[in-house]
C-alpha cells in the first residue's frame, strides 16, 4: 500500500512538473484543444482529418508532420467531405505525394475515405461508440497502438501507449500509459486524454528530465 501511494505521489507530482513546463513553453493551446474534444461528438471532417494525422505521424516526429500537414488538407479537400475525396481520388493522392513520399501512407488516407463513403459516416461513428479500439483498428493504417492515438484525438477520454509515454509509465512502476494516466485522472479529476497530452508533449520537449524523474 505504501508502495502503492509513493508511486502515486511520484506521478502526480511529475504531472504538475509536466502542466506547468507545458504552459510556459507556449503549448497550453493543445491542452485547451483536447478538452474541446472531448466535449462534443465527432464530425465526419474530425474523423478524416484526425486519421489523416495520426496515419501520417506513425513513425514519423509530430513536427515533421506538422510542417506539411496544411498542404495535405488542401490535397484531400479539406476533409471536406468522404465522397468528396473519394470522387477526386487520383488527384488527391497525386499531389499529396509530391510533398509527402510515403505512398503506403497517402493511398491509406484515401482509402479512409472510400471506406467511409461505402459505409456511410452516421454508421462508422455508431461503431467507433460502440466499441471504438475494434473499430477504428479496421481503418487503414491503424494498429493497436495508432487506434489509441486515434480515438483520443476524436474525443474519447484515452490514453495511448506510445513510446513516449510507454517508457515514462514503465519508470514510474505502471504496466502501461492507461494505469498511469487514468491512476493520475483519479488523483487530479483530470481528463485522461489531457493527462496523456501533458506527459506526451512534456516527454517530446524534456525527455531526459521526465525519464529521470520517472
């Protein structure tokens, strides 16, 4: 039990580090977005978009994707809409792939589209509620890790285990990111999706001091 709570301790004191450093360094702006989030129902733009990002940042760094990410929104019709992309397939993906070379990722995005346009968005969404990691892992390009990231960034109150906030769990003495985060959400009454974003965005600008202290 004393263990227990000196883990805890440890955590939750590490998530104030974390919120603050976060603040100061100007990234207060993607704490407020994560709770908007989680707010309101997804729309069917979130949901391309949001696929988009995360199918584009696996494997890559965030501000890599980052610098390019508008000019892909452009290609693929602003995720205007589903249909929209998928009538216009060849050409999104055309001039998508003169600025981002990764052909597996950008026929992926448009392959999102077509499977919402088949299905219909009121139905993808019904699923995604349902059961959201089952679902969202039958997109293209989203794994057991990926679906995480995805349906956080749709709003669902989750966190991802990714390498970032995998190790920083593992210092700390947790099996993994939702036994920390969710431990952190029942100690602060945060959102598990904000505590995620702090630790992650604290990992990417710090890692040897969150390391350290974890």
């Amino acid at each position: 039990m004393q263990r227990h709570q000196s883990r805890k301790s440890k955590a939750v004191d590490l998530y104030r580090t974390a919120e603050r450093s976060v603040q100061v360094a100007g990234f207060a702006w993607e704490i407020d977005w994560q709770r908007e989030r989680c707010r309101k129902p997804f729309s069917e733009r979130d949901l391309l978009r949001e696929s988009a990002w995360v199918i584009l940042c696996s494997g890559f760094r965030e501000a890599t994707v980052r610098k390019v990410f508008d000019y892909i929104s452009l290609c693929f019709c602003d995720w205007e809409s589903a249909n929209e992309i998928t009538r216009n397939s060849p050409l999104c993906v055309a001039t998508a792939s003169a600025r981002f070379r990764n052909a597996r990722k950008i026929d992926a995005i448009a392959r999102v589209a077509d499977l919402v346009t088949e299905t219909g968005f009121a139905q993808v969404r019904r699923l995604v509620q349902t059961d959201p990691i089952k679902h969202l892992q039958k997109l293209p390009f989203i794994g057991p890790v990926t679906s995480w990231h995805l349906a956080k960034n749709l709003g669902l109150d989750v966190a991802k285990n990714d390498r970032h906030l995998a190790r920083m769990a593992a210092g700390l003495g947790y099996a993994d990111a939702h036994d920390l985060c969710g431990e952190v959400s029942e100690a602060t009454g945060e959102l598990v999706s904000v505590i995620d974003v702090v630790f992650w965005r604290f990992a990417t600008m710090a890692p040897r001091f969150a390391f350290s202290r974890a």
